[in-house]
C-alpha cells in the first residue's frame, strides 16, 4: 500500500513495506513497526488524536 498525502505523487507518502510503514520521503522518512502503526491508528479513531 501506498497513499501520497496530497492528490500528487510528489507529495510524502506513507508506505506499507514489509513489517514497517514509512511516512514520509526521503532523508525525512519515520519507519514504523506495525505495532506503532496500530497504536497510532488506535488514537486517531478514538478520538485521542484529531485534526490540527
């Protein structure tokens, strides 16, 4: 899976490779392992996190 952040594909992206996903592009990349992932997804639904 792969899903620009923008309409674009010039824009950062978060990527599903292997057990990781990766946000970002290039030299500014976070790697997350799923279980990080999941927890942030997890926050996000409950409400915990929200838009900016």
């Amino acid at each position: 899976m792969k899903v620009y952040i923008c309409e674009k594909s010039c824009c950062p992206a978060v990527e599903t490779v292997g057990e990781e996903v990766l946000i970002g592009e290039g030299a500014n990349t976070v790697r997350l392992k799923k279980n990080e992932w999941n927890r942030l997804v997890e926050k996000i639904q409950s409400g915990e996190l929200h838009s900016i």
